[in-house]
C-alpha cells in the first residue's frame, strides 16, 4: 500500500464517520421535530376543549369570562410559540440535510478517488509484469 493510497484510506474512514455523526444528528432533531408537534398537537386540543367549555359556560359570570379569556391568551401565546419552536426545528433539519448531502458526495468523492488511485496502481503492475514477461521471452527465444 502507498502512502498515498493509505492518505485516501485515512480520509474516507474520516468522510465515513462525518458523514455517520450527521446522519444521528439528523435523525435526533426529527425525533426532536416529532416530540415537538405532538406538543403543539396537544396544545390545540387543550385550547379547543377551553374554548368549548367556554361556549358551554356563556352564562357565567364576568369575572369567570374573563379567566376563561385570559386562559385562552395564554393558550394562543404558547400554541404561537411551539410553532416557532417548530419552525427553527425545520430550519435545522433542512441544515442537516444540506450539511448531510455535502458529507456523502465528499465521502463518495474519496472513494472514487481511492478506487482510481487502485486502478492505476494494478495497471502499473500489469505493465511491469508484462514487461518482465517480455524480457523473459526474448531471454527464452535467443537461448533456442
């Protein structure tokens, strides 16, 4: 093996481990985009079972009105929020993605580079024992 080709070795395990630590960190912020949703999902059912009980108490009095509606605010401000909290999840899953697609074509850019290094490296070899075999021959046919 040439140092060269041990260099191209050394890099693509480095490529393959980037590309692998991407690849985690990719799928922890879904994971993390998933726990995030269902909170928001259980944020609206919780808003729209207030505003039902809401509807249901319009005959309450005006200070239990107004705990129901500054209830709701509260509810509307955190819903906003984890829609947010969602927004820059995305954001970074689409990061991770481009950074991950950038990781594989290095990585994959590497190994064709290695292969070639190989290639090249056998037909060397092809040449020299062709070579040797030739020289043989002559050797064998000035002898007969």
């Amino acid at each position: 093996m040439t140092k060269n080709q041990a260099q191209l070795k050394c890099v693509s395990k480095i490529k393959k481990y980037l590309e692998e630590k991407a690849h985690r960190e990719l799928v922890a912020i879904q994971n993390k985009r998933e726990v995030e949703t269902e909170n928001l999902n259980n944020l609206i059912k919780v808003n729209d079972a207030a505003i039902a009980e809401t509807r249901q108490t319009i005959s309450a009095n005006a200070r239990d009105l107004q705990y129901h509606q500054a209830y709701l605010r509260s509810l509307s401000h955190q819903i906003q929020e984890q829609e947010e909290v969602i927004e820059n999840i995305i954001d970074q899953e689409d990061d991770k993605r481009v950074e991950l697609t950038e990781k594989t074509k290095s990585k994959k850019i590497i190994e064709k580079l290695n292969e070639k290094h190989s290639e090249e490296i056998a037909n060397e070899n092809e040449k020299i024992l062709q070579n040797q075999i030739d020289v043989l021959a002559q050797r064998i046919k000035i002898v007969f």
